[in-house]
C-alpha cells in the first residue's frame, strides 16, 4: 500500500509538470539559465534520426503541405521536405515542379498555376505555445553566403493567426494593439478593445492580434555597397513587426526615416544598424476603412561570408510588456523596450506565440529588380528566358539544406499555452476553422497518431516501437507518431484552457469543467495525503538504521469582425 502511495504521489506530480522537454538535451543546456531564475520549459534536439513532421506525425510540429501565398514566394511547401538526419532538423530546398489551384481574388476564378521550386516550413501553431522567456535555436542558413536567393527564417508569430494561411492573418496580423481611441480605425483591427461582449469567449475591451518577432531572417549575396547604411551582404535581420502603422510621412526605402516619424531609441550592436530596406507592408483592403499599416521595427547585422554557414545560437530575450533582446552567439545585436513604441501606442507583445522554421523562395528577396526587357514569367531554371530574373549563381545554388540543431525554450515562470485565460483562442478557432486549413482538410490539424504506420520490422518503428502482427507500428508509453520516432510530450498546464465554461485537457481527454474542478479539489487533497504520508514515513525511517545479518533484514532504533453576420467578434 505504500508503494502504490508513493507511486502515486509521483505519477501526479509528473503530470503536473511541462513534459515539453526533450530527453535528449544535456544538463548544463537544461541548467544554463538556473541563476537568473529561468528553467527549461521546452526543447528539441532533433537526435532521433528520421523525424517526419507532416499533419498528424508530430505533438509539437506541423510541417505544411501546400502553396505560400506570401511574399511573392516561387516555392511550394512540401511536408517531406523536413526530416531529422545526422542530429539535425533538415529543411530542405530543391527544384520540383508543383502544379495547383490558385484563386484570383478580384475576380474569384480558379486556375492552375505551376512552381518550380520546392521547400519545407515547420511550424508549432495551436501546438506549442509560450508567452514571454527566453527562445534559442541553433542552426546554419543554407546556401552560398554570396548567392541571393534563398530565405532563410526563424521567427514567432502570435497564435490567432497561422503562417501562409491568408484568411487567419487578415485584419489580425500584426496588430499589437490594446486600446479604444478615434486615433485608429477600429474597422481594421478584427479584435478590437472596443468590443463589448464578443463572440467565441473573446474578453471584452482587449485588443488582441498576432503580432511577430523575426529571430532570425538570412540575407546572402555579393558583398556590395548598400545605400545609406554600412552594413553588406551576407547580413541578418531581426525584426519586431506590429500594427497600427506610424502616419505618413513614412520612411522612404533605403533611407533614413525623418526624425520624430519613426520609432526611436532602440539600441543597436557593434556590427548592427537600422535596417532601412523593410519598413512593414500596406494591407489594403475594401471598402479602405479596412485597410492598415504594419510596421517592422528592424535592425540588421553584418557576417563575414566566412562565418555564414556555421551554426550559430539565434537568441531572443522577450519579456512581456517590458522589451525584446536579439543576440547572436551570445553577442548583443538588437533591443526594443516598450517606451520605443510610443509613437503609435503599440506595445511588446503579449500574445501566446508559436515557432516557425523555414526556407522560403522569394523574388523579393535578394533578387534582382527585374527589368521590363526581361520576359521571364514562370521563374523556372530551365526556361532561358529567365536568366536576367535570378540572382547569379542562383540556379547552382540548389539544392540546399536548413540545419537547426536544438530548439530552446526557457522561462522564469511557467506560462505556455496557445489558448489561456487571458488570452484565449480555442473558440475562435474552432469558430472559424475554414480560415486555418485548406479546402479540402477536415480540421486545422489532425490528431497526432501514435503508432499505425506501416511497418515490415520492428527497426521501422524506431527503438520505442514495435512492428504488430497486422504489420502497423505499436507504440511504448513515451513515444508517439505514426512510426513512433517523437517523444510523446503532453500538454502543460493551461495550454488550450480558454474559460470557466469550457472543457479542460487533461492527459487528452476534455471533462466538464465542474466535474474536472472536483477531480482537482479530490486530487489535491490526494496529493496532500500522500505527501503526509511520505512525511511521516521519512520521519519514522529517520529514526531507524538499515541493518541485515545474515538472512534477517530490518531497521533498528538510531496547462479569438465575423463579416460574414456583420457582428464584431
């Protein structure tokens, strides 16, 4: 009986913790922050060989399996495009011609259009979530550090919006936004503070949207002479981008902003300096009360070509409602603080925020400006009339691999979850799911599979599984996914929680909230017992010394403007 007490005493205390953390990942990584009060919250060290990330594979990570909308991107996303090989995550690039329906928004027709290029993007949305701590990822961009063309990522978005997913991020991203004021269009900020009771148990009078920190964004190419600025390529850039837009007068590309229109007083490294190449995008929108302005408040740090394919430590320090700190292999590159962001009344985000990883194609990224002689459409290697489109050396420049060593997550508080209390996002999901798949996906996500793949052997199972006699993979307690290769990390307290009348989590299965509220009030008073127990048990074994003699033994004394009804959410 006291076994079976203590045994439970240390199953309940182990399932009160973030199981987030990878087995893998050595002790002085899991104590590095120890004396400034942060813990390991979260990891990944990607050792277990042969990892896929696609829908359902994966309890942190999501690999997409589509086109990219964005940025004028000449990739497509293939979720075979990222595995784990040699201790690393691999995200790939090559050539791969992708054909697929692409929707003309002015006029609503469908055609079929073709890319040339294929690559990976990972990503932990409605996964793994975190609100403020400390973010470090290992990894070396992939390509030529002289040849422009690939765009290599690392960033943070916020959760009730999904990377490459268009419908999710409008009127939502980048917003950063908390107030009611004449000084803004509330038209154009979906979740607005203004908002009085709204729907999918939103809270009323708090300004929500999916604001995005880049960690790390690579820039390769020749090492020109850049106008207005001293930095040369291969540089990096990091970037907070928020909404509302500062006014016109707006910077000018490749210019200094005027002073006082800008944001200012952030602090710049030894080797960083305002990046005057991106200053945010115009979302336009109808009628144009819905149209806005992000901002990237960016900075950007000269690399010798030398050094750019190495595994670098990308940091960020983000504490919530105070600054945001990039370094680079320890190295101070970028802050913002709060007080900078005066000027439109943004402030550090707040919002549960997911990681991305990937490498993107972009013909306005480290391409050359095309010229009207130059006929190129298709952006295909093959096609001579696209020679004056690419970078030089573009073509030659793939294939090429992404290689993130760990991923790190450390916090001085536990505060994970992509949906809390404070700021919840389940219902709003849920409510407008169709925004978050594609047309032809049942769900968002699917649920993560643990176990079912085929199988001929048990080695096709990983080392924490099992090739059943009806040729499926079977699964131990610790692992999960289809081929059993992902350690079966659960969720940590508040993650999904939205509100009191809602369901909760726990070990997978959703209870009501007052049957749930009782089987808490019952465990803790378990707990209680049991930790009595062990108390007093320790305290009568304290009096008592081990002894045994021959054949006797004893002891003697000494964790989201629905437009369609015309109702603000």
């Amino acid at each position: 009986m006291s076994r079976l007490i203590l045994l439970l005493c240390t199953t309940l205390v182990s399932l009160s913790a973030s199981t987030f953390v990878d087995s893998d990942t050595e002790s002085s990584a899991q104590e590095k922050y120890s004396d400034a009060g942060y813990s390991l919250v979260f990891s990944d060290e990607f050792i277990t060989p042969s990892r896929t990330f696609s829908d359902g594979s994966d309890p942190t990570w999501t690999s997409l399996n589509k086109n990219d909308y964005t940025n004028a991107a000449l990739h497509y996303y293939k979720d075979s495009a990222i595995t784990t090989e040699d201790g690393y995550m691999k995200i790939k690039t090559d050539f791969g011609l992708n054909t697929f329906k692409a929707k003309n928004e002015k006029t609503g027709d469908f055609s079929r259009k073709n890319k040339y290029y294929e690559s990976g993007q990972v990503q932990s949305w409605n996964k793994f979530c975190f609100t403020g701590g400390i973010i470090e990822v290992s990894a070396s961009p992939p390509g030529h550090p002289s040849i422009g063309g690939l765009w290599p990522a690392i960033w943070m978005m916020g959760n009730l919006a999904r990377a490459t997913y268009v419908g999710s991020s409008d009127w939502v991203w980048p917003w950063s936004y908390d107030k009611c004021d004449d000084s803004v269009s509330q038209e154009s900020q979906l979740i607005s503070k203004c908002a009085v009771n709204p729907h999918y148990d939103l809270l009323s009078h708090s300004g929500r949207g999916a604001p995005e920190i880049d960690i790390f964004e690579g820039m390769a190419g020749p090492a020109e002479s850049l106008p207005n600025t001293k930095i040369k390529k291969p540089y990096f850039s990091t970037s907070l981008q928020v909404s509302p837009g500062v006014e016109e007068p707006r910077p000018v590309l490749t210019h200094k902003p005027i002073k006082g229109k800008w944001y200012e007083g952030m602090e710049y490294g030894n080797s960083s300096s305002l990046n005057n190449f991106f200053y945010g995008v115009q979302l336009k929108h109808t009628p144009s009360d819905y149209t806005y302005q992000s901002d990237a408040i960016s900075a950007n740090t000269a690399i010798q070509p030398k050094n750019y394919n190495k595994q670098h430590i990308f940091k960020v320090d983000w504490k919530v409602g105070e600054s945001i700190t990039w370094y680079l292999d320890d190295e101070f590159l970028y802050k913002i603080e709060e007080s900078n962001l005066n000027i439109t009344g943004s402030k550090i985000p707040d919002e549960p925020m997911y990681l991305i990883l990937n490498t993107a194609i972009s013909s306005t990224w480290g391409f050359p400006t095309k010229l009207d002689t130059c006929k190129c459409e298709s952006y295909d290697c093959d096609d001579p009339e696209c020679a004056c489109a690419f970078p030089v050396g573009f073509c030659e420049n793939i294939p090429a691999s992404f290689d993130v060593d760990w991923v790190r997550v450390y916090q001085r508080e536990e505060n994970l979850g992509c949906s809390t209390r404070s700021k919840p996002s389940r219902k709003y999901i849920e409510g407008n799911a169709e925004k978050f798949k594609k047309p032809e996906d049942d769900a968002p996500l699917k649920r993560v599979l643990q176990g079912g793949g085929a199988c001929s052997a048990d080695s096709d199972c990983g080392s924490h599984g099992t090739c059943s006699s009806s040729s499926t993979c079977k699964c131990d307690s610790t692992h999960t996914g289809p081929t059993c290769l992902s350690e079966n990390k659960t969720y940590p307290p508040g993650t999904y929680l939205d509100s009191p009348s809602e369901s909760i989590p726990i070990a997978g299965v959703h209870l009501p909230f007052i049957f749930t509220i009782i089987m808490v009030i019952l465990l803790i008073s378990l707990v209680g017992a049991c930790c009595k127990h062990v108390s007093e048990r320790r305290e009568r074994m304290g009096r008592y010394e081990y002894i045994k003699v021959g054949e006797t033994e004893g002891y003697k004394s000494g964790g989201r403007y629905d437009r369609a009804s015309s109702n603000r959410v």
